[in-house]
C-alpha cells in the first residue's frame, strides 16, 4: 500500500503553560513517510530559529534525496542503509546551516536544537536522532522508549551512578549532549528498526516526557488510539495540566496496513506506467 | 551552592560547602571533612558533586554510614537528607532551586565539556572502590570523548530475520513525579450505570482517563483534571448525549448528576460524597 494511505499521521505542538513561545517545530511529509521534530534552545528567540531551520531543511533534504529514482534498484537492506546514509547526510547539512547562521547573526549566537526524524519505507522505519527529543513506540499495549536521550542524565543513569527512578528528581535534567548547530560537525545516532502494522510511534519534545510519565502515555495511547487526534491533544493537555513548564511536542504515527515494496518483474514493468 | 552542616548532639560544628567535585570525609587529617572520632574511619565516605547534584558514597568504612537512618554504599543526597556516621550528623542542603524563575525553568542547554571532571587532576568517583570506578571513568569518559550510540538494544532491522524481539514489559510502576494530575483539589467521583446489562454498577474514576462505551461501536473518554472532570467523544458515529444533549467534537465538563447516554446505555456521573 500507497505510505500516504498506509500511516496516519497527526501532529500537535504547544507552548506549554509558562514559555511565552514555542520554541518546537514539527514537520511531516506524509506522500514520503517522514516525519521530523526539533527543539530549540538558546539565543534571545534563536530556539525557534534553529527548530525551523532543522525541520524545513532535513524534510526537504530528504524529498530530493529519497526518490522513486534513487530508490528503484536497490532492495530492501540497501535502501535501509541508504536511508541511513541520507538521513545523516541531510542532518549534516543541516547542522551546518544553522552553525553559520548562529556565527553571522548575533541574535543568533548559541542556538542550537535537539532532533528526532523517522523514515518510514518498505516495512522499516529508520530513525535518527540527537539531544533528548525522543521516539516510543507501542506495540501489542506495551510502550517502548526507541532512542535513548544524549544528555548528561542518560549517561549518569547508564553508567549506575543514579536510578531511573532517582533521576525523576535530579537537577540535571536539562542537560543534552549533543545539539545541532553548536559545533560544526555533530553526530546522528541512527537506527532501522521492523514496523509492524498496528504499531503506533511517538515522537516528542522533553516538554511531554518531563512532565508526564511513560506509563500516563501508555495508558493514553491504550485508550484513546482509534482517535489518533484526540490521543495527540490529551498527551499535551495532560502535561499542561501537569505543569507544562516547557514547549510540548508530539507527532503520532499510527500504522494502519503494511506498506512493503514490490520488487519483481512485474512490479518493475507496471512501475513504468506510474 | 548545595552545603553541609556538621553537627553532634544537636550542637552545630561546622558548615562545608560542597564546591569541589569530590569532598572526603574521615577521621585522618587530610580529608576535607575531618571528624576526629574513633568511630569515623580514616577514609570514611565521600561526597561527589556534579553541577548541581550531590551523591554520597561510603568507602567500606568500618561502622558504616546511614542516610536517614538507612545504611547506604552510593547514595544520590536529597535536600534535607541526613547523613549519620557514628555519633556524628551532616545535614544536607542544596537550596539551589530546581526552577530558578518560572522562565527559566529547565531551559535545555548544551554540556559540551565535563565541568568539573577532569581526568588527571581529580579521580572519579570511588577511586579508592574498584567497583565504582569504571563508573565514573565512564562518565567522563562519555562526556569527553567519543560518544557510544545510546539507543535502546531493541533489535536493528535484520533483513530475513524475524522482526523485533517481544518487547520488554515498560518500567515498573516507578512512583509518579509530583504533578498536579492526580491533585488533591479534584474530588473523587464516579458514574453509576442506569440501564442495560449491568444496571446498578458504579464504576470509580480514579484513573485520569475512563473510557466508557462500547469499543468499535461508540467509545467516549472521561479525563480527571485540576479543574474538574470532562467527557469526550472518541469512536462512533454517533455521538453521546448529556442530559438529552448531544455531545459536540469538544470536551465538555461534566456536573454533579449529569446524564450520560452512551452506546444505549444510561449512566450517571456524580461526585463522591
């Protein structure tokens, strides 16, 4: 099936109940299954600058770079490492973009955001991400964390200095790593994990997961999934309710049927008539 | 700055501040923190900081060191906690607030460099307990240097290879972050079903979200929040009513003894006395 027809999704972002702007972006191209959210810091209003910058010019990187073209040959393992491959070429361009902007611009000096951006394709998401915006993904009701945050948190939690649980009322929550824009180069982490359908992604700012916990989004996600709009707009109102002392993002991407790829001769002859 | 204030017997002896990375404490004299009792060992704990949060360890002291009246080997130290070693308290205090204006709360920001670990000049974390160490080398070594890919261990796309494994069950029921979900303001309610099969049932809203209705047929969501509880519709082609109303695309909040029609099943929703 067609991914336009095959994935529903829906995106929602907020300013949250203390920021007086949003400093997220989200976008999505839904005829290519991508889907791209960032989450800008620093500058006096350059959050935004950098959000924007990342997501309009990784989605359009990626339109020109993920073609009917460039993917006619290759099969399912080449096109997931390609995607890989483009994914980080397009994040690297991008970061140097929003580099030079921050050195040209002093208003802009500093600014940077964090990233998540999946593509979806032939039955296989691959998901690049940098900083603290994460991907969960809900299977069979079980709600399952896809990236693991670049921040100094993370790091003190994998190395056993502090527990999962300790970590809830640390000081140094919000710390990442890693950002685009700050440096000029940056590393993307990038993965390709099976979709299956049913499955259920969600990508989101801090700005949700700080404020609620995974299991309030799994039971969200349980309860309110045949209603994917009204799902996106409790998961932000829950975490106004909580507080919402930060911007909050969220972009739901609900597999509705599979969307393999045929590669047989067939599928090849009736391709020349698309 | 996050202190400590020394005290024995209620009788205060000295506040130290915790502004190195790693401050010792022992009865020998060159720890930072020097308690001159028998019961203190030589090396007896050490209290590491990072940025703003402060972690405990004891280094296999003789008598042990309690937090709270608990023992501990690591120990990431609360606002408030009290350490106890032999006779001796220390008071923790890190008044340092977690938001520092309602603006500038959590603001994300880039850490690009170990700020107070720095390899040569000061060792990690339990230098002198060889099951710490690694730890902490990791740390440093994570922030300094080449960073290790961080996403989950779920299985990579393997062609020809079945799809992810089951995933694992989500965490445990960690205790929920105070928010103001569950507050105590909102009263606790329930509906009472009025009809059908189950006439007479009460079902207690204790959950932010109930779903009520029949799935695939017509489905509608009540969320508890701080200012009360409200009904949505979710599935079904047609709507609920409330009080002989029908319910629009929006939320709407329910009052004391609303009508609830749903799915051809009466209920109603009241507040628990």
């Amino acid at each position: 099936m067609a991914i336009i027809n095959a994935l529903q999704i829906v995106s929602v972002t907020d300013p949250g109940r203390i920021r007086g702007h949003n400093e997220d972006c989200v976008e999505s191209r839904p005829e290519m299954g991508v889907v791209v959210l960032a989450d800008g810091m620093g500058g006096y209003n350059a959050g935004e600058v950098a959000s924007g910058m990342a997501t309009s010019l990784i989605a359009a990187g990626l339109a020109n770079g993920w073609t009917r073209a460039a993917l006619k040959k290759l099969d399912r393992e080449q096109a997931s490492a390609f995607s890989q491959q483009l994914l980080q070429a397009e994040v690297s361009k991008a970061n140097s973009a929003i580099f030079e902007a921050a050195q040209k611009d002093p208003q802009c000096a500093g600014m940077g955001t964090t990233l998540v951006a999946c593509l979806f394709y032939d039955n296989f998401l691959t998901v690049g991400h940098i900083g603290d915006s994460r991907l969960y993904r809900m299977r069979s009701d079980a709600l399952e964390q896809v990236t693991r945050d670049h921040s100094l948190l993370q790091e003190q939690i994998d190395s056993g200095l502090i527990t999962k649980e300790d970590a809830r009322s640390s000081h140094n929550k919000n710390l990442v790593t890693r950002a685009l824009g700050i440096d000029p180069e940056v590393e993307t982490e990038t993965h390709s994990y099976e979709v299956l359908e049913g499955d259920i992604y969600l990508l989101c700012s801090d700005g949700l997961n700080d404020m609620i916990e995974d299991e309030e989004i799994q039971m969200t996600l349980i309860a309110l999934r045949s209603n994917l709009d009204l799902t996106a707009q409790q998961l932000v109102q829950a975490a106004n309710d909580a507080g919402g002392r930060d911007n909050i993002s969220v972009m739901l991407i609900k597999v509705v049927s599979g969307f393999g790829v045929e590669r047989g001769v067939w599928a090849r002859i009736m391709s020349w008539f698309k | 700055m996050a202190k400590l204030i020394l005290s024995v017997d209620g009788t205060v002896l000295k506040e130290v501040s915790l502004n190195k990375e790693r401050t010792t404490l022992g009865r020998k004299p060159h720890n930072d923190i020097q308690v001159d009792n028998l019961a203190v060992s030589g090396e007896h704990a050490a209290i590491i900081t990072i940025l703003n949060d402060s972690f405990i360890e004891d280094l296999n002291s003789t008598n042990g060191t309690l937090v709270n009246g608990k023992p501990i080997k690591k120990h990431f130290l609360q606002n408030n906690d009290v350490i106890e070693i032999g006779k001796h308290k220390l008071k923790y205090f890190n008044d340092a607030p977690v938001q520092a204006s309602e603006q500038d709360f959590e603001k994300t920001m880039i850490i690009r460099k170990p700020p107070t670990l720095t390899a040569a000049s000061s060792p990690g974390l339990g230098a002198s307990s060889g099951a710490a160490a690694s730890s902490s080398g990791g740390i440093a070594a994570n922030l300094s240097g080449s960073m290790s890919d961080t996403q989950t261990n779920m299985k990579p796309l393997g062609m020809g290879v079945p799809a992810m494994p089951a995933p694992r069950p989500t965490a445990p029921a960690a205790p929920l972050v105070p928010s103001a979900m569950p507050g105590p303001s909102v009263r606790e309610a329930a509906i009472q079903v009025l009809s059908g099969a189950a006439a007479g049932r009460t079902l207690d809203l204790t959950k932010n979200l109930t779903t009520i209705g029949k799935p695939g047929v017509q489905v509608a969501v009540i969320t508890r929040r701080p200012n009360g509880f409200f009904i949505t519709h979710v599935e079904g082609a047609n709507f609920p009513t409330i009080n002989g109303s029908v319910l629009g695309g929006q939320a709407q909040q329910l009052g004391d003894h609303d009508l609830i029609e749903i799915a051809g099943v009466k209920m109603e929703f009241f507040y628990k006395p």
